[in-house]
C-alpha cells in the first residue's frame, strides 16, 4: 500500500513541476501513464492541470477542424491567385509575336517589355514584403491582385510600344505583392509540419499558371487576335481579388509551437536574413534561374512560329508542355 501511494506522490510531484515549468515541457504519453497507474487522489488533482490538457503539447493549439476548413479554404484561394499570377505574366511570351509584327519592334524591345515587368517587380517586392510584416496580409494580396489584373486588361487597349511598357510595369507592382503575403499567410495557417505541402499545393499555381497562359492566350490569339488575350487574363484575377477578402486572416505565429505572437527578431530584417549563408545562396540560384527561365518563356513561341512555321496556338500547345507543365512533378514531388 504504501509503495503504492508512494507512486502517486511521486506522479502529483512530477506532474506539479511541469506546471510551474515555463519552458517547453516534456511531454508523457498515454502509454506511459496507463503502466504507472497514475490516478492520484483528489487531494493531489487540485494543483495539477488535467492530464489531457498535459499530453498535447503545451505551448500550441489544437488544429481544430475550423481551423483547418478556413486554412484549406484560404490555400485554394492562394492557389487561385498564383496560377492567375503567372497566367499574365506569361501571357506577353504568348502574344508576343503577332504584338512585335503589329508594331514593328525589334527582339530587343520584345525582351524590355520584360525586364521592365522583372526588375520593378524584384525591386518592389521588398518594400511589399516588410509592408506585410506589420499590415493585414489579404489586404494587401486583394489590393495587388486587383492592380496587376486591372492593368492587364488594360494592356489589351494599348496603342504603342511605351503605352504597353508603362501597363507592364504595373503589372509588375501588382504581382509583386503575391509572394510575401501569400507565403507569410501559409506560415500562419499551417502548423510546421504541413508547411511544404501547402507551399507545394500554393506554386503549383506556376505551372498551372503558365500553361493555362500558353494553351488559353494562343487559341485566343489565333481566332480574335492578342487584344481579347489580355481581356481574358485578367477577368478571372478580378474575381480572386474579391475571394481573398474572405479569407480569414491568422493571428501572427498562431501555428508555431512556441508563442512568438508577433514579435520579431532585433536587428536590421535585410542583415538577418543576409547573414545566413543558404539564403545567399538561394538568392544568387534564384537570379540565375529566372534569368535564363524568363528569356525562354518569352521566346520559345516566337522561335517556333518563326523558325518551325507553325501557327501560334500550335507553338503555345508546345511551350505549354515544355515550358509549363514539365515543373509540376518537381513541385509534387518536393512537397
């Protein structure tokens, strides 16, 4: 008897240190507590948090089945978003060809229609990404949304070369904000756990992307000309500005183990981040990538219809493959 009592002494004992414990706790498992009979008196019970409460982890939240509607709900919307993203930011190297023909430009002006998008929207990306650090996320997506698929459309009742130049760049502002809120929102909704599958679910959204550009704008193209190209594009991400206003934001660090709320770490963001030698290297890999992925995207259904004589939905169909749905099983697979 008294060896026994000793146990649920020593159990209430252990069980009111971890709640005086401020620090991550360790935790017990059903199994371990049904082999030491642990059922203390009631006299013991009294300081003690209940042992349901003890076993899960102490310092997060349950991901409650709300919970995890509302972020599914809002990973689809976000998936939604990307693929309208890359939809028209591809849609140039579609319609590109019979654009260059119309207004008699060289490659040279082809391709700055381009790197005016890709260097306003690698510049202002940062500004937008410390902006989501401190403001509401779906606000900021909505409003980006609506800009670059405003814009869009407008390209298609563009007259010169600068007038489309001027809309490009606007574009570029507008979808420079999908990435920072979009990722930090993930962050949030998913506990660390699930985190690469929703990002993988999330870019799956670029190849989708840029193949529904390609096979969309080139039949488009071919049968009522590039203007009604850009019309379509940019009707659908008017729609997914409004659906990001139905998402329900997360509070900051709501998934994380540890309750961070929203604090931050001391110290310039751009040395913190800088300082880490894998970011730097991410960030050199990243430039390289996209230089040589974005002047392929812009002149592969150019050099087919150029150099190969094929129609442009059929030069489309073909980039669609090659350029757009051959990145989806990496993106899966890495997820």
């Amino acid at each position: 008897m008294g060896s026994r009592y000793g146990k649920h002494e020593i159990a209430a004992s252990v069980l009111k240190k971890l709640t005086e414990a401020r620090g991550p706790l360790i935790m017990a498992t059903e199994r371990s507590v049904k082999y030491h009979q642990v059922t203390p008196p009631s006299s013991f019970c009294r300081p003690v948090i209940p042992l349901k409460v003890l076993l899960y982890r102490p310092l997060g939240r349950p991901f409650k089945m709300q919970e995890r509607v509302n972020a599914w709900f809002a990973l689809w919307v976000l998936f939604a978003v990307n693929t309208m993203n890359f939809f028209d930011r591809q849609i140039l190297g579609a319609v590109g060809e019979p654009i260059r023909r119309e207004w008699g430009l060289s490659d040279g002006a082809l391709g700055a229609l381009g790197t005016a998008f890709t260097l306003l929207y690698a510049f202002v990306g940062v500004p937008l990404g410390r902006l989501a650090d401190k403001a509401g996320r779906k606000w900021i997506l909505s409003a980006g949304v609506f800009v670059w698929s405003l814009t869009t459309v407008a390209s298609g009742l563009a007259r010169n070369f600068w007038q489309l130049f001027v809309l490009r760049l606007s574009v570029g502002i507008g979808e420079a904000s999908c990435a920072p809120a979009a990722t930090s929102l993930i962050g949030d909704l998913f506990p660390q756990r699930q985190r690469a599958k929703a990002l993988s679910v999330f870019m799956l959204g670029l190849p989708v992307g840029i193949a529904l550009s390609f096979a969309v704008s080139g039949t488009i193209a071919r049968s009522y000309g590039w203007r009604p190209a850009f019309y379509v594009a940019g009707l659908p991400g008017l729609l997914c500005a409004i659906a990001v206003l139905f998402v329900r934001e997360p509070p900051r660090g709501a998934t994380e183990v540890y309750k961070i709320g929203g604090r931050i770490r001391a110290g310039s963001p751009y040395r913190l981040v800088l300082s880490t030698p894998t970011m730097r290297w991410l960030i050199i890999s990243g430039a390289l990538h996209n230089f040589n992925m974005y002047a392929i995207g812009s002149f592969l259904t150019p050099y087919l219809m150029r150099y190969h004589g094929i129609d442009i939905r059929s030069a489309n169909f073909v980039s669609m493959v090659v350029y757009g749905l051959s990145g989806a099983p990496g993106l899966i697979l890495g997820g």
